[in-house]
C-alpha cells in the first residue's frame, strides 16, 4: 500500500513544573518536551526546554539569584533545499503527472532532466535524474543539532532603607551542528557527477567527482554572548504623599558567531569510506558550466550549496554595545505623576564620525488620576480614570549597515589561487541612528465596579534617518548601499475594551467576557533622500514623499497584444501614454499607485464564557484598509511546462476571443521573460478579511472530587486554530495572508495537572 507524502501533522507537548519555599531559599523548575511529526514524511524535529531559577537570602542585606535556560533541539529534514519544492509541493507537478503508475506503484519523476512525456536523450556516462518522491526523502537528509545554554547571576544589595543595588551577569552559549548526508542513489549526488562529467580526448567519459558514493556535509556554528550590568535603585513614600523611583545603571554587551564547514565526496556511510582527496575541489570552483553534461549548456550553479560553499569558515562577526540610562517617576498622593527617562547607547557599527557614536535617547511624561480627586467621590460609577501624555525619542540598530568601509575575505582568486578579499560595501561616516519621536496621549478607565474597563490612546510618530537602500553614483565603483534615506510620519487610534456580560458569584454560575481591542493607523513618506527614478527601483524600494510607508507601485495594463508577431503579450502603459511590451525599462512616472500592504485597521475581539466548569472561548481578527498583488497574468511560454496553472488560462487570449489574460501555445512569447506582471493594475486586490483564529472549549474539574485524590487542579483543554477564514473581501481565491493556499487548521489536546 503506497504511504503518502503527507500525513496527518501531530504536535505533542509535555509540561512538568516543581516548585519550593522556604524562609530563605525559592526554587523553581520547569521542563517542557515537544514532539512534531511536521505532516511531512521522513521528517520530525523535537525540543526540549528546561529552565531552573532560584533565589537565596544570604544575608538581611544580600539576596542571590541564579538561573539558567537550555534548549535542546533536533531536526531531521528532506537535505536538498534546492529541490525541496519539487518533492513536497504538490502544485509544482504537472496536473496530468499521476504520482503512481497502474499498479499502484511509486512512478518515476523527471523535473530538469526530461519527463515520460518529453524525454531527453540520456547521453553516455550520464547517470539516468529519475526519481520517486519517498525513496529520494530517505536517501537525501539533513539532521540538526541545537543547543542553547544561558545563565544569570543576580546579586541585590540593600544598601539603605529604599536604596538597592544589582549586579548581573549574563552568559549565554550557543552550538549548532548541521549534518546532510546524501547517498549515491539521491538526486543531488547524481546530480554532481553528470555535472562534472567530461569528454576526454579519446572519447571516453571521465568523472572529476568520485563516480561511486555520494557526500557527506557538515556545518558547525558556535556563538558565544556576554551581558553585564550594573544598577541602582531608589524607591520611597516622603511624608505619606510623595512617592519617588529611581533607576540608573550601564550595561555592556558582546556578542560573537563562528563556525566551520566540511564536504566528504564518495562518502558511503555503511563501508565508512570517502574518496575526497581524489578530487580536486580547486578546479570544481573554478566551473561556471558543465563541460560536457547537456553538451555544456547545463550551469554548475546547482553544486553551489555543496561544492562552492561547503568548505571552508563560516565566517567569525563580533560586535559590542553599551549602553547607560536613567529612569525616575514621582507621584504625589497618588494623584499626579511626572516621570522621565535618559539613556545613550552606543554600538559599533557607528563611529566613524564621532558624533553619531553614541545616540542620546529620552522620555517624558505625566499622568493624572482623576478618579482621586474629591470631586468625584460622587460619581461612584466611576472607579478608575486616568489621563496621561509622553512624549519620546528611541533608537533603532540596523545590522545590515555601518559606517566603515567593509570587506569579506576567505575567496580564492580563480586566476592567481591565492586568498583574495572583496569589498562589499563602502564607508559611510554619516551612518545614524534610526530614531522615532513619539507623542502619545491616554486615557485609562473603569467604571460600573471595573465591569467595563478599557484604554484608548492616540499617537503620533515621527520616523527619521529610516534606513534604506541608497542609488550610487557607480564611478564610486558601488551601485547602492545601505544608509539613511527617509523619514516617515505615523499616527494613529488605539482602543481596548473590556466587559463583563454577566459575572460569576460560583463555579456553577455563567460569566461571560469580551475584550476587544480597535488600532487604526496611517503613515506616510514626508521626505526621501535621492528617490529612485526607474519603474524596478520604486518597486523594490516604495519610498515616495506623500505616499504610504509600503505603497504598491505597479505597472499599468492596457491589453493584450494582437499584432502579428506579438500576440497573447502584455502591453502596459508608458508614461507619455503609448503601450510597451517591455515594462521593466520604463520610468517611475509610467507607474500607477495601486494602495498599500499594510492594513490600516486591525479589529480583535476575545469571547469567554464558563458554566460549571465548562468553558468556551473564541477569537476572531478583522484587518482592513489594505491590498495586495494575487494570481499574476504571467506569460506561459512554449517551454515552459512545469508545476499547474491558473484555472484562469482556460480564458486565455485567442484571435477569436480576445481576453486580458495573455496567450498559451501559439498565441505565448518564449521570448518574453519579464516579471512586469507580478506587480500589474490588472491583479490588485482588496485584502480585508475576518478570521476565527482559535476556538476553545475546556473543562475544569471540581475540586470536591479532586482533593481526594490529592490533586490541586486538573483541566482538560481541546482548541482549533486558524479554521477557514470567515469573510474575505476579494474573489482572487487566495488567502490574504499567505497571498497563496490558507495556513492549515491545528487542533490541540491539552491537560493540566498540579499537585
């Protein structure tokens, strides 16, 4: 009986939670294992968390903490991420393929190399590329190893009545160890030794790979960080009515990555042997094409994941922070409140301009709680009410960039084969902080005996120096670099509610509670360092002043070619008016502003309701006020036969039935490879949709009964996440989220137990 590809996705979770006190001394661990068969076949991958913290009195004066995390984790996966698509995506088959043959069997599957239906002439001394989708699963895996350790030393000193002082220490290690083995029959290992196959001068075939065994490749990465920091902390009640916190401390940071790779070529894993040392690895770095496979016309660039880049040093990045700050809040008789907060940061991909070395970040702001007042002792319907306003500037590291001039070595020179380095991206004194400076003012309530409570807040947020990709002048000898480019302009609503449609008084009782919480929010572009001018580069990088943050640009369609020589095309609009076939060379003017993807409005809302110890909740999102790009009108070409195709092409364009969708066999151009219909007028959609995104239903069993068994508590807890979307706005058929086939349903079995 053949065993699918697929099958049902199992997530199993176990917890277990020990704690302990005494006068002194705290203790508690917590372990947690998780087991997921993926739904996908010869896959799996496991966790395990454990997590201890503890706390011990010392001394009146000294408390001492110390706690630690590790994850264990390991994965076992299909090796060949170049391929993977073609072995576990159903929709890049062809429709007509069956995946079995007529006696229920596993039938072999051509993709690069020929099908049953168009098969290419094997050449001599070319190994056959057929393959069946489960015995290629167990002959090619990748098997991962992860090991995180962190451990943190807490030392709290008090020093004074409402003075202490910390000290801590934080240090975290990290080992991963990737291990892919193929084996001679898997399609990777064929596929390296047809790719260095050559013709020699007497017309046999000779192999510059092993032709028996397949490889062995490994990856190990090691990370080792390091946090310490200082503190001090001040908190007081002056005189019954003036309450003060103080907080001031440094911290420092370092953090480093390295690693290594190997590559074992004729690796047979049951003889232990390995002919690597046969090869010259040198000479297979130097091919761009294969010599003889496909007569030559077959890139090499495949082998790169294994050959290219499967030796050598993963390469060593340390970088180091500091930081220094001050928090203080004062509030007097609990109804007025002023507080304020200072720190500088410093970080290492900055400095080579002193002044933007250290990025100065502050707060401030202050808060009335109205409800203390006396002249709302009256309104007793009222039982919170607090207005309250910050304003702010914080800071934002992008890792991509720094201010020096940048160079990757560890290359070997094709030409001279001795270690090069290249430079990846030029030097940028002015290289600034990411900075936001935000007004916010709140309101806080609760009223009718905390039954209805929420928040609602407005803001206001202005984005400067935002990084961004940066056109260059290319006698500098750089196209583009990461730098400041842009600000933009954020503001916005925030709203929570909360309420109480019937409250319990005992576990027989119903209750019943919604919170909901409403954001809207609109940005902008208010200014863009030198914009782009080509319809690409607006595309890639949508900053234009007055338009949204991730505005969608896209090309304007006009019809489908019917001129002889050209039909089925796509015609899109210039900016003077005429129609092009080649959109991907116009100008940012011939573009048309189509919306933006993200969503303007975002609606939750949370239902939970119990009855004697029966519960049930829902949650349920809207998110609106955006679009996106779906189901491209993408030109077929005669060639081009692999994967399904839109149902939509069943309306493709013919002499005598003109359509917008382009043409299929006769009416399609093979010449015509642009991607201008990925981002075209005519396949812009809403994206508004409503979700269920979980549904809950539990039971909690009574206590009477449990404390004969020396249980505390015990619930039982079954929930399904992500069921099929309520509503959606458009009719493209895609989910607006994965702009593709709708994440699956998870449904989740849970007990509780405690002791």
């Amino acid at each position: 009986m053949p065993i699918n590809m697929f099958h049902r996705q199992v997530i199993q979770q176990y917890n277990l939670s020990l704690r302990n006190k005494s006068d002194k001394a705290r203790n508690n661990l917590v372990i947690n294992y998780k087991y997921d068969n993926t739904g996908l076949y010869n896959h799996k991958q496991d966790w395990l968390n454990v997590s201890y913290k503890g706390s011990l009195d010392v001394a009146k004066w000294l408390t001492a903490t110390f706690s630690f995390n590790g994850i264990f984790a390991n994965k076992q996966e299909y090796g060949a991420t170049s391929f993977y698509t073609q072995i576990y995506d159903p929709f890049c088959q062809e429709p007509y393929y069956p995946y079995y043959d007529e006696n229920g069997n596993d039938r072999l599957h051509y993709f690069n190399y020929g099908n049953d239906y168009g098969q290419f002439t094997i050449q001599d001394g070319i190994t056959d590329m057929a393959v069946k989708f489960r015995d290629e699963a167990r002959q090619d895996v990748k098997n991962t190893r992860r090991q995180e350790m962190r451990y943190h030393a807490d030392l709290l000193f008090k020093v004074l009545p409402g003075l202490t002082a910390n000290a801590q220490f934080i240090y975290e290690v990290s080992d991963l160890n990737e291990r892919h083995h193929a084996t001679e029959e898997s399609y990777a290992a064929r596929e390296i030794k047809n790719m260095f196959a050559k013709k020699n001068n007497d017309g046999t075939i000779g192999y510059m790979t092993p032709e028996n065994g397949g490889f062995l490749q490994t990856s190990h990465t090691q990370g080792d960080f390091w946090t310490a920091r200082g503190q001090l902390n001040y908190s007081r009640t002056l005189f019954d009515k003036h309450d003060i916190t103080v907080i001031a401390g440094m911290e420092f940071r370092s953090t480093r990555t390295r690693g290594d790779k190997t590559l074992i070529l004729g690796y047979d894993e049951q003889l232990q042997n390995s002919s690597t040392h046969t090869v010259d690895i040198g000479s297979l770095n130097d091919m761009w094409t294969a010599p003889y496979w496909q007569n030559g016309g077959y890139s090499v660039y495949a082998s790169s994941p294994v050959i290219r880049d499967g030796i050598g040093l993963i390469k060593e990045v340390t970088h180091r922070y500091a930081s220094g700050y001050f928090n203080a809040t004062y509030t007097y008789d609990e109804r007025y409140n002023a507080f304020g907060s200072f720190r500088k940061d410093y970080a290492d991909v900055y400095g080579l301009n002193a002044k933007y070395r250290g990025k100065p970040l502050w707060s401030v702001g202050a808060g009335w709680n109205i409800h203390k007042e006396d002249f709302m002792h009256d309104l007793t319907w009222i039982n919170f009410l607090k207005l309250r306003y910050s304003y702010g500037v914080t800071g934002n590291i992008y890792q991509g960039a720094t201010s020096y001039m940048t160079a990757s070595s560890g290359s070997i020179n094709r030409d001279t084969k001795a270690p090069m380095g290249s430079v990846s991206s030029p030097a940028n004194p002015n290289l600034r902080w990411e900075q936001n400076r935000t007004h916010n003012a709140g309101l806080d309530f609760s009223f009718l005996g905390y039954r209805l409570r929420g928040s609602l807040d407005y803001y206001r947020k202005e984005g400067k120096d935002i990084f961004g990709n940066k056109l260059l002048d290319p006698t500098t000898g750089f196209s583009s670099m990461n730098a400041n480019v842009a600000c933009i302009l954020n503001h916005g609503l925030e709203l929570t509610l909360g309420y109480d449609w019937f409250r319990p008084s005992g576990r027989n009782d119903f209750s019943w509670t919604t919170n909901m919480t409403f954001t809207y929010n609109k940005n902008k572009v208010t200014y863009v360092e030198n914009p782009v001018t080509s319809a690409t580069g607006l595309i890639r990088t949508p900053y234009k002043t007055d338009y949204p943050v991730n505005a969608m640009w896209a090309y304007r369609f006009a019809k489908i070619d019917d001129r002889p020589g050209h039909e089925g095309v796509n015609l899109y609009y210039t900016d003077t008016g005429a129609t092009t076939e080649e959109a991907i060379f116009l100008s940012a003017d011939a573009l048309a502003f189509v919306g933006h993807s993200d969503p303007s409005t975002i609606i939750a809302l949370d239902n939970q309701m119990r009855w004697k110890g029966f519960s049930f909740g829902f949650t349920a999102a809207y998110y609106g006020g955006h679009q996106m790009f779906a189901r491209p009108h993408t030109m077929r070409y005669s060639n081009n036969w692999f994967g399904t195709i839109d149902i939509m092409y069943l309306n493709a364009w013919t002499p005598e039935k003109p359509t917008d969708i382009p043409g299929l066999g006769q009416y399609s151009n093979p010449t015509m490879l642009a991607s201008d219909a990925d981002t075209s007028t005519n396949n812009v959609y809403n994206a508004d949709f409503i979700k269920i995104r979980n549904i809950t239903f539990g039971y909690d069993f009574p206590k009477s009964i449990l404390s004969k068994v020396g249980v505390n508590n015990c619930s039982l807890r079954f929930q399904i996440n992500d069921p099929k979307a309520v509503w959606t706005r458009n009719n493209a058929g895609v989910d607006p989220e994965t702009l593709g086939i709708r994440n699956q349903s998870s449904y989740v079995v849970g007990l509780n137990l405690n002791l």
